[in-house]
C-alpha cells in the first residue's frame, strides 16, 4: 500500500538522484571549479580518467578511458531517464546496480572509507528503493500506462 506521500517522495527521490549523477559529470568537466579548489572531486576530464584508472586497475590503462566515458555515458542517461519519468524501475535498478559497482570498486582500490565519504552506499540503496515503487505519478512511465487503459 503507498501513502498520500509517495507520489512526491518518488519524485524528490528520482530528481536527487538524478542530478547527483549529473553533479558528477558536471565536476569532470570543471564546471563546479578547477582541480583542486574547494568541494571539487577532479575539476576535469584528465583526473577523472586517472582516478577511473585507479578503481579499474585490473584494466589496461588504455582502456581506462574507455571505462571512464562509459560510466559518465551512463550516468548522463540514467540522470536522463529519472528526470523525465521514462522506465523508472528498470533505470532505478541499474543505477543502483551501477552505484554498486561503483562501491565495491571503490572499497578495493581505495579504502573501505572512501564510498561512505561520497554517499555511494547510499545512493545506490536509494537507487533501489525507488526501484519497489508501484507508481510513479509524475512520469511519462504513468502517462502511458494511463493512456494504454
């Protein structure tokens, strides 16, 4: 049974997501500051790719890249899909599954620290808590199963 307030949990939930995957990729590029100023993680492409390199470094550094555009890829596509409310539950899980990966990642290479200090854990149960939601209101997901009736 959901309550009155699903529909607007949902909601919150899916936009904050969404724009903490978009925040991300935002960083990569500068767009939070350059390397090294205060509250940025890379500051741009290049670092990030180094620190993909790190997590993935059972990968030849060439593909480090390849790694680092696909996770950024992703991220941008599944901020996409939760914005605009198109197959939440299935974006849901593989964000989450994603986010997961990203934390194990994380724990192995760098510490058992580091995905706590940046919420990941979090974020990918949030990910799939949103996945058991039965219906997402505010969605094109609801706009067609409405119009399908």
């Amino acid at each position: 049974m959901e309550s009155k307030y699903t529909n607007i949990t949902q909601l919150f939930l899916r936009f904050a997501i969404a724009l903490s995957f978009l925040s991300a990729v935002a960083d990569r590029f500068g767009l939070w500051g350059a390397a090294g100023s205060a509250g940025v993680s890379w500051g741009n492409w290049q670092n990030f790719v180094s620190y993909a390199n790190t997590l993935n470094f059972y990968l030849p550094t060439q593909l480090g890249e390849i790694a680092a555009i696909a996770a950024t890829a992703l991220e941008v596509g599944f901020a996409l899909l939760l914005l605009i409310g198109f197959k939440i539950k299935l974006t849901a899980i593989a964000s989450g599954v994603m986010l997961l990966a990203f934390a194990i990642a994380m724990t192995v290479s760098v510490s058992i620290k580091a995905p706590f200090d940046y919420s990941v854990w979090t974020g990918a149960a949030a990910c799939f808590l949103l996945s058991t939601v039965n219906n997402y209101r505010y969605s094109i997901d609801n706009s067609l199963k409405t119009a399908l009736k």
